[in-house]
C-alpha cells in the first residue's frame, strides 16, 4: 500500500472483514470490538486466521512473519491492528 494508513484505519477494515468472514454464525457479532477477545472465542482458529493473513497481505501489502502469529498479536482487533500498523512503519 503506497498511502499512509493510520491505526484506526487498519482497525476499521479488520474488524469489517472479520465481521463479514467470520461471524455469520456466532451470536453477538454487533459487540465485536477492538477487545473482543478472538481467539478465546473461537472466532480465530487456524483456518480463519490463514484467511485472515491473505487479507492482511492483499489489503495492506505487508507479510506477517511466522513468529509473530501468536496469541499476542492475534488476541484481539487491537493488538492485529497494532502489529499490521508496525508492519507498515518498517
């Protein structure tokens, strides 16, 4: 991505993408916010955090390396945004 993009931005476009990809099943879905705790929920499991990294690189144009898909970074919208926005910063 050539544009600046801020953090609250990233925040936006993930939590849209989540919501639309991934709750479509699960009760709840309008309390998603950046504190909803993903992994603890279910929402993230392995395949949907596969997806969730082919979003990331096609919308942001950044890879996430493997030591950092953990549940620190993966816990919740903000810690994703967080990283996704570090990413874009190196």
């Amino acid at each position: 991505m050539t544009t600046a993009v801020s953090e609250g931005e990233i925040l936006l476009k993930i939590t849209e993408y989540v919501r639309q990809n991934f709750l479509d099943d699960i009760d709840g879905d309008s309390q998603l916010d950046g504190t909803t705790p993903l992994l603890q929920l279910g929402i993230l499991n392995s395949r949907n955090t596969g997806r969730l990294l082919a979003y990331i690189h096609e919308e942001f144009g950044v890879s996430v390396p493997p030591t950092r898909i953990t549940g620190k970074y993966f816990g919740d919208l903000e810690s994703i945004s967080g990283l996704v926005a570090e990413l874009l910063a190196a």
